[in-house]
C-alpha cells in the first residue's frame, strides 16, 4: 500500500504525499525473492522471445514497484484497474491528453481518501480473521497458553540449553505462515539455518524465543500489533495480518 502512494507522489514534488509512510519494522529476515527457493519447479514459458523479455521484465519491475497485482486486486474494481492501465499506458506513450500533474493536484486527495477507506476496511477484516484463528488455535491445542501481550506458544519440543534474551544472538530453523495458511517465508524450505540478534526482530518473535531453550521447537502464533501491525511487510505479509511460526532454536550465543 504505501509503496503504491510513493510512486503516485513522485510525479509532484510540489503536493503533500497521499499518504503518510510507513517502515516495516525489521523481521526475521527481508525475503524479496523467495522464488529463488522453489527453483526445482517446472518454469511457465516465457511470453516473448529472449530478445524482447528484457523488455518485458522492464514492465514487471514497474508493476511490482506498485505492490504487484496483490494489492490493486484488493483495493480497486475490475472497472477502475482498467482507467489505471490506461492511464499508465497513456503516460508511458506520451499519448495522454490531460496534463499530469495537474491531474495528480486535482484528484490526488480524493484518490488518498479512497485508497485509505478501503485498505482500512481491508486491515480490519484481516485483524478480526486473525483473532478467530489465533482463538481457534487456542481451543485445539491444550498446550497452548496466551500471554499478556496476546501472542500465543505452543511448546512442540522443550529445549535443555540456555534460554535467549535480547543480548543473544540465536541460530534458528522456522516456518512462517498466513493463517490461511500460505507460507511467506521459511528457512526449512531453504534448508539453511538463520542467525541474527533477537533484539532485531519483531517484538512476537523476541518474546516467544525467550520462552525457549536451545534444542526446543515451538509454534508462535503471533497478532499484528506483535508483527508487522497496519502496514504489513512488502508483497508477502498483508497489513493487519496475524502470524504462524513454527520454531525451532539450535543455539544462543
């Protein structure tokens, strides 16, 4: 979403930015291509020839700088994606009729009111399914315990080495999911291990570690005020979203 409002807000430097930015704050680790991963998987053709892809990947470059189909498949109507195509194109050509920034000084406030309508209702749809999963989760597994903060841990292996602070530094295999289940990032799917400072990381991940012992592996799931909170993380974490993990820890140093 706010990578949408930034490409908007560079064709005017003389009006405010349609809305304010945003900084995911760091998680487990940044994962922009985890396509990289699945490499054993059969690859589509291609569309063009090796001669003219180069232009074409010129043209996915673009669309995934605006957040890729995911987002403008969430906030807009088949009808408006259309006038944003043609708009784009028309732009692109130079064939537009209207002058661009003018346009971009006219309708650029009430394009950030829509957008921030609709990516509020989004968030708090995507909260309320959390919850009914993060609860849902809760009443099917017994072991499970909720802290003050609501992040929930479910304890699948316990660990008999030391137990990590934020001073440590923690060698781990995890598992991320969706609650719909999707997996957004997984270093047991990359079968290699991570290490980074546990003071670096969201705050569902610094206090679910903490309850672990080396050799321990446990199920976080994790709320978005915990997360990522309202502004999600890139293309693969939406804004609002609630967090599975299953983790394990190797070691604390």
């Amino acid at each position: 979403m706010s990578s949408i409002m930034a490409l908007l807000s560079v064709g005017v430097r003389t009006a405010s930015s349609f809305a304010p930015p945003t900084v995911a704050k760091l998680g487990v680790r940044a994962t922009t291509a985890r396509f990289m991963s699945d490499s054993a998987s059969p690859s589509p053709p291609m569309p063009y020839d090796d001669e003219k892809m180069p232009f074409y990947a010129l043209g996915t470059n673009l669309a995934m700088q605006v957040g890729g189909a995911g987002n403008f498949k969430t906030l807009l109507e088949q009808d408006e994606m259309d006038i944003v195509l043609e708009a784009f194109c028309d732009n692109l050509k130079g064939t537009a009729t209207a002058d661009s920034r003018q346009v971009l000084m006219t309708f650029g406030p009430a394009l950030n009111k829509i957008l921030q309508e609709r990516t509020a209702n989004i968030v708090d749809r995507v909260k309320k399914d959390g919850d009914e999963f993060l609860q849902n989760f809760l009443d099917c597994n017994d072991e499970a315990v909720k802290t003050d903060s609501g992040l929930v841990y479910c304890p699948m292996k316990e660990g008999e080495g030391k137990q990590p602070t934020t001073d440590n530094t923690v060698e781990v295999h995890y598992h991320g999911q969706l609650t719909d289940g999707t997996v957004f990032d997984s270093s047991v799917d990359r079968g290699q291990t991570i290490s980074f400072p546990l003071s670096g990381v969201i705050k569902g991940w610094q206090e679910g570690l903490a309850m672990m012992k080396e050799g321990g592996k446990a199920t976080l799931v994790i709320p978005s005020d915990l997360a990522y909170g309202d502004a999600g993380s890139g293309e693969t974490i939406p804004p609002g979203a609630t967090l599975k993990f299953e983790v394990e820890l190797f070691k604390v140093s």
